[in-house]
C-alpha cells in the first residue's frame, strides 16, 4: 500500500469511527420506564441512606408542576426559577445562538415536558422540602441594575408544625455564569436536625438540537473526583444499571455535558459526598450529589452555599472556576497534543482577530514544522510514480504470476534505490497531530457564531453554500492525481471515489474544520507538486531522505 492510499484508508477510518460512533448514539434502543420497584413518585431517601446507598437519590416521576415564576436578567443570561421546589427551570445565555435558528437565543435549561432540563436541589430527609415542595416568592422580573455587581432571589419554606424554616436563595453576578445557591436552615423545633442536602440535574436522554449526525459529541452526565478524575456515565448505562463511577468522596462535583455547553454543581470544601444517577422513566434522567453538613440541634441555624455553573465551554473560563472543570472540553485521548494546539490557535486569534484567518495560519504553520517529514513521505512518492510506466511493464510481463512480479519489482526498487514505505512513518507521525486539531476546531465554543469572511458567518455551522466542501473535494482529486496511480484498476477507481464521498461527508462538518482540510489540501498539493518536479527532474530533493 502506497503512502497516499495509507492516509486515506487512516483518514476514512477515522470518519467511519465517527458515523459509528454517531449511528450507535442516534439508534440506542429507547428508554424503559423503571419497573414496579422503583422508588414512590413523592419519596425522598431517608437520612439513615442518604450516604450509604447509591440509589439514594429523590425519586421523581417525568414532568414537574409550575407555580409563579421569579425571571432573572442579567448581562450575560436570563434565568426562569419556579417556587415549585425552587428549582432554575429556563436558562438562556444572551451571547450565543441557536444552532437552527440563529435569530432565536440558544436556551440551556428548558421547562418542556418531554426534553426538560432543569437544575434542581433539596434537603434529604422527613419534613424538609424537596424539589417538589412549594417555596414561598415573590414573582417578577429581577434585573441587574446599572452599577450592580449582583443581585439576589430569595425563597422560604416554612413548616409551622416542626418549627423548620428554609431559605434558599439564588445569587447572580455580573459577567458570570456562576450562580450561587445559598441555603439556610432554621431549626425552630425540639428535635435535631441531619443537614443532607442534594444537588441534581434533569434531563432528557436526547441530543441537543441542532446536532450532525455526523459529528458525535458526548452529551450526557460527569462526574469529578481527585482519585478517579473525569468520569463520563453515558444515558444508555444508566437505563441498563451498568453505571461505572466513583459513588462516593470528600471532593468533586457533579455536570450535564452537551456539545459546547456544561452545567456543573460544584461543592466547595471537604464534606463528604455521595454522587448518584438515576432513570426516571420517558427517556428521562437525574444525576447529582448528596452532602452531608451535619446534625443542627434545636434552636440553631446554618447556612451552606454550592455555585452552579451553567454556560460555555470556554477554555479560560472553565479552568478558573473549578479543578478539573476544563476536562469537560474532551479531546479524548490527544488531549497532550491538543491543548497546545489550542493555546496556539487562540494566541494566533488574538493578533488577527479572526477565528477563520487564525485557522488558516496555523495550519500553515504546522505544515512549515512538519515540512521535513512529509517532504520524505512525498519524495517517496514521487519517486514511486516515476517509477509507474516501469511497474506497468512487469505486471504486463509477469501476469498473473505474482512471486515473479513481486520479485521483479523488488529488484526494481533494490536497483533505483528506492523504499517504497520509506515515506510511511514520517506522514503517520503528522497523523496525530492533525487529529488533535481536529478534535479542537470541534470543541471550540469561542467560534460559535464566529464568521470568517463573506458568506461564512459561523465557523460551527456547515458551509451554507457547500463552496468549501466542493473546493475540499477538487483539490483531494488533484492529490490523488499527483500519486502514483495503483496498477490494479478497481483500486484506482476506489482512489477516485474516496474524494467524493469525502466531499458528501464535509457537507455536513462545520465551516470551520473544512476550511482546515481545504488548506491543508491546498499546501499539500503544492509541496507535492514541487517535489514530483525535482524528482522528475533529477533534481536535489527539497527535503528528507527515503
């Protein structure tokens, strides 16, 4: 196998990993409603469970009742809590856009009845208020006044008969999506009190909208821990019970991830900590933690605070706000490559203002660094299509005996000096590096919404013109033109339909990662192209030796 063949068989099989990958997400047999054994609609765990069984979460059935509505503004969200366990119902974030419907404000969490997204949070045990209890609050519209630096909603909940008074409240500051839920308990009664609060979200089993089938991105519940670190738990183990994770811990915290987008609870502190997924039935689910602050005595009080953070995949903004936030970025196993890959692109960005230009510049200058390598992989085949006229001859000479052809051309090679693999490692060790570029442009929320020039106006979304696409696919011909053509004829025609089915594919990948292909494609071509000139020529080669 050539060295052009091998890094389209390597790229293909790259792009088939993804359509699996998206197929086996997309086609996941629906969700079951949990059996009879399941916990009652209304219960809660008791304090004696809240830390030693994992199932210990509040049980809830699909669907949550609304009661009035408090609505937050702020410069960067607006918010929507309900006094129906005080829960945060609807979030949008100002500064970025549906998918779909760029017009439309894109909305994280959602009250809808079969795709909610809520976060939600209670206290464990009898006769304290859950996320089905009825919070008192004054309803309106809150927002962040001119020179505010924040702004706060309070609920209560009082139960006159234990003398038990809650007060949860919601803290909004400005330019941040971090909100602080701080909650204070009263013990106005005669009996102690074990403080276990709980921090969940719920959410359906779906994709967000507005994805490609054909670019998979994990989305579904994470768990962090100092021993056990970045912990996926995807939908589908949930629903079987075959969840893997660490249950319980004195640190860590609990997301949602979503492509471009995570909410995360996350505890401060050491108290101990129990995580916890659940499925609630409808292609529902629930994934939290429980606390465990203490026993209140009679007559005392204490409050306990746990931010939430709900917005985007922002690089910067992730590693600030809590240890091992970032991870929810995933660049899967070349995450040591890619983020200095990153680090690049966004000093790069910087200078010229322009996520596509800064695209476009990188990849010129990962090219110009691996320049040697390739030049070896494309001096190899530039002296392997010299050589094609000669390799016909044998095959023709030979036949169908193809100890003697493979002899022959051995000798051949042997004769011309020539390795005909001599190319291969030098171009597989660029492989990774263009992969974990691959896995950047992908995960990027800064260019969400971010135009490059002319009719590219979000460098996430597919080219609405298909122009890259086609300009991606001509010039993958023109390498493929530019190799030593396979003297086996179905091969050939396998060589020349591989770009078009990449072309068909790119239609559907955002502007963004095509145009880096488009480039690429350009640069190679014309490092080739000189090359085979030399070659051809008999001149010194630019670089490498084979």
């Amino acid at each position: 196998m050539d060295n052009q063949r091998l890094i389209l068989f390597i790229v293909f099989s790259f792009s088939l990993l993804l359509l699996w990958e998206a197929w086996q997400d997309k086609s996941a047999p629906a969700p079951t409603a949990p059996s009879a054994t399941s916990a009652p609609a209304t219960s809660a765990p008791t304090p004696s469970q809240a830390l030693n069984t994992p199932a210990a979460a509040p049980a809830q059935k699909t669907g949550v009742a609304k009661g009035v509505r408090a609505v937050v503004e702020t410069d960067v969200l607006r918010a929507t809590i309900d006094a129906n366990g005080g829960d945060l119902r609807e979030l949008q974030l100002l500064s970025y856009r549906e998918t779909e419907d760029k017009n439309q404000i894109f909305t994280l969490f959602e009250d809808d009845q079969t795709r909610p997204y809520l976060a939600q949070s209670g206290l464990v045990g009898e006769g304290l208020p859950t996320h089905r209890s009825v919070f008192q609050l004054n309803p309106g519209t809150y927002r962040l006044a001119g020179g505010a630096a924040q702004l706060e909603v309070p609920l209560v909940w009082n139960d006159p008969a234990t003398g038990v008074r809650v007060e949860k409240t919601y803290i909004f500051k400005r330019g941040s999506y971090q909100i602080v839920v701080r909650t204070r308990v009263i013990n106005g009664g005669t009996q102690p009190i074990d403080l276990t609060p709980y921090y969940q979200f719920t959410r359906h089993g779906e994709a967000p909208r507005g994805s490609s089938f054909f670019l998979y991105t994990y989305t579904g519940p994470a768990f962090y821990t100092d021993a056990k670190k970045f912990q996926k738990v995807k939908f589908k183990d949930i629903q079987e019970g075959k969840t893997d994770f660490e249950k319980t811990a004195d640190n860590g915290w609990v997301g949602m991830v979503q492509h471009h987008f995570v909410s995360a609870w996350l505890p401060e502190g050491s108290a101990k900590r129990e995580f916890y997924t659940r499925a609630l039935g409808d292609g529902q689910y629930s994934a939290g933690l429980i606390l465990a602050e203490g026993t209140l005595a009679p007559g005392q009080q204490k409050a306990f605070t746990v931010p939430l953070y709900a917005g985007p995949q922002t690089q910067t903004m992730l590693e600030k706000t809590a240890p091992g936030l970032d991870l929810v970025r995933d660049y899967g196993w070349l995450t040591p490559l890619a983020y200095p890959i990153y680090w690049s692109l966004e000093k790069i960005e910087r200078l010229v203002g322009n996520w596509g230009w800064a695209i476009i510049i990188l990849t010129f200058l990962l090219k110009l660094a691996l320049y040697p390598l390739s030049a070896a992989g494309y001096k190899s085949m530039a002296k392997m299509k010299k050589l094609t006229p000669r390799l016909q001859k044998l095959k023709e000479t030979y036949g169908d005996d193809r100890a003697k052809l493979h002899q022959a051309m051995a000798e051949m090679y042997k004769t011309e000096k020539i390795n005909p693999l001599g190319g291969c490692l030098p171009i597989l060790i660029q492989i990774p590096v263009f992969i974990a570029l691959y896995w950047v442009l992908l995960a990027a929320v800064e260019m969400r919404g971010a135009p490059w020039l002319g009719w590219i106006t979000d460098l996430t979304a597919p080219d609405p013109w298909f122009i890259l696409p086609v300009i991606m696919g001509i010039t993958s011909i023109l390498q493929v033109k530019l190799n030593p053509q396979p003297m086996d004829p179905m091969q050939a025609k396998i060589m020349m339909i591989m770009p078009v089915a990449f072309t068909v594919m790119f239609v559907f990948f955002p502007a963004g990662l095509v145009l880096y292909w488009v480039v690429n494609n350009i640069l190679s071509i014309a490092q080739q192209w000189a090359i085979n000139k030399q070659v051809q020529g008999g001149g010194k080669p630019a670089a490498g030796k084979t």
